[in-house]
C-alpha cells in the first residue's frame, strides 16, 4: 500500500478516564482514514498500550522538556524518519478527522508544492466511546451539526503539510501556546499559502478540562509558554491565528481570501514584520488597533 499522509501527535497520559476516552476517540479517527500512517510519541501512562491495541506505531524516545513535555522538533524529525510520505499533519490527540482530509490534501498537493492546510474546528461534548463502523461520518456530522459549536478563528489544531515545508523545527513545548501562531507566521514569512480550509475540512474537537495542566489552568499560563514564545522570536510572532491565513478553500482550488475588517487590519499590522523584520513597528500597529476598538 502507498501511503500518501502521515498524522502524527504527542498524546497525554490515559490516566484520566475522559481523557482516555477522547483520545482513543480520536486516534481511531485516524486509523480511519485512506493510505495513511499514524504515529504517536511520547512515553505517557497508557499510550503504548493504546497504540498496540489500535494498531498503529509508538515512537518512545522523543526528547522532551523538563516538565517532560515532548519536543517538537524531535517529534517531527522522528515522524518524517519513521514514516517518509509526501504529505503531514500534526494534530492534537482530542481531534476527530473525516477522510475528506485526506481527499483534499492530495488536491491541493496536485496544485502547490508549498502550503499549510489549518481551519477552525467545531467543539462537542463528548462522553463516551465512539461506533465507528458503517456510516460513522453522517452520524458524527449530523451529530455535530445539532449539538456542535464552530470555535473561533484563534487556535489551530491541525497542520497539514508538503514534506518540503517545516524541515527546521524550533524545540518548541508541545501542549504549550505559541507554537500553532508560530506555524502560521513560518509559512506567511517563507511566502507559502497559509489556507483556511474552514470552508471544506471539518475537525471535530472533543470538549475537555484542564485537570491534566499544573493548577488546572489552561496552557496560556504555564511557564514554558514563555520558552515557547521565545524560540518563535518574540510575541508578534505569536499572534497569529486563522485570521492571518492568506488564503482560503473553496471548490477544492487554493484562492486568496477574502479581507473584511479584521482581517484587513492584521494584514496592515503584520506587513513591517513579514516585509522589514520590524517588530517594533509592528507592535505599534497592534497598540493602535487595541485603542481604536476600545473607543
């Protein structure tokens, strides 16, 4: 068999019951889908277990933080090793993907050597294991679209990508902030389409707390968020989201996206970044909009 997509992700320990739940969810998802390879690394409770059960490869020895937190640049270099295949997509362990991913995926590969494929997801609550025998997608969508909630455009939990792109990976903390925005700034500083494909891949993100995080507090605050987004070279760097993709899907074909207002002022903001380097000038540029949408 040719494999065309290797997904690959750092889970967390299956020590939690729901945790558990949703990652097996989310893994089996994966095993789904056409002509591709499923990695995991790490060496959380649970995970080599779960890896054998469901069939897919385990990667152990992945360098990691001192919290113990996988690196990224090890996780991708030792994805692209285990698995050479033409195209990537690093996920988080909690997201649900349809085989439609991969149909696109090879689309856009047809017509871009370069490019990130990211979008917004749709968030559920889900308690339980998943059926994914017979007709699983309808039953999920149709399940999302009357119990489901499109997030906002302002994290990203997928990156699909040409194995050309991301060859230099920063030891960014996986499960931190600031690596996803880092992602999307990469690829609009190296002049390759970001692509909102919002409109065509639908990813389902299965709810869950913070309970596994010091204090319980989401990842904003952890101290190697800071580290984070000091290996992104500051925080302009980090304030990408969905909003700054450059373009967009629409009928399987890679098109500029469309500018409304926040989007328009994010291109002006970014432009003495992405063009000069000019961090300062940038960051002047945000202040104003702060005070423009306050008054």
């Amino acid at each position: 068999m040719t494999l065309d997509l290797t997904i690959f992700s750092a889970p967390k320990p299956f020590t939690d019951p729901h945790i558990a739940t949703i990652q097996r969810n989310a893994i089996l998802s994966w095993t789904k889908l056409p002509d591709t390879a499923v990695i995991l690394l790490g060496q959380e409770t649970g995970l080599a277990e779960t890896a054998q059960e469901l069939g897919v490869t385990h990667i152990q020895d992945v360098e990691r933080s001192p919290s113990g937190a996988p690196l990224m640049n090890s996780m991708f270099a030792l994805a692209r090793k285990a698995s050479p295949t033409p195209l990537y997509c690093i996920v988080n362990a909690d997201i649900l993907l349809f085989p439609e991913i991969v149909e696109i995926a090879r689309l856009i590969a047809g017509q871009r050597s370069k490019f990130v494929l990211l979008g917004q997801r749709w968030d559920l609550d889900v308690e339980t294991g998943l059926d994914f025998s017979g007709d699983y997608v309808s039953r999920l969508k149709k399940l999302v679209e009357t119990q489901g909630t499109l997030h906002r455009p302002a994290g990203s939990d997928y990156f699909l990508f040409p194995a050309a792109c991301y060859l230099d990976m920063p030891a960014f903390v996986i499960g931190r902030a600031g690596w996803d925005n880092w992602m999307i700034y990469h690829a609009r500083k190296n002049k390759f389409p970001a692509v909102d494909a919002t409109g065509q891949i639908q990813v389902i993100h299965q709810n869950h707390d913070y309970s596994h995080l010091p204090g319980g507090q989401p990842h904003y605050h952890h101290p190697e968020t800071s580290q984070n987004i000091r290996l992104a070279g500051g925080r302009p760097m980090t304030r990408f989201t969905l909003l700054d993709a450059d373009y967009r899907l629409e009928n399987g074909r890679v098109v500029p996206q469309k500018l409304d207002a926040r989007r328009l002022w994010r291109r002006i903001e970014v432009w003495p970044l992405l063009t000069f380097g000019s961090t300062r000038f940038s960051n002047l540029l945000w202040k104003l909009r702060k005070l423009v949408r306050q008054h």
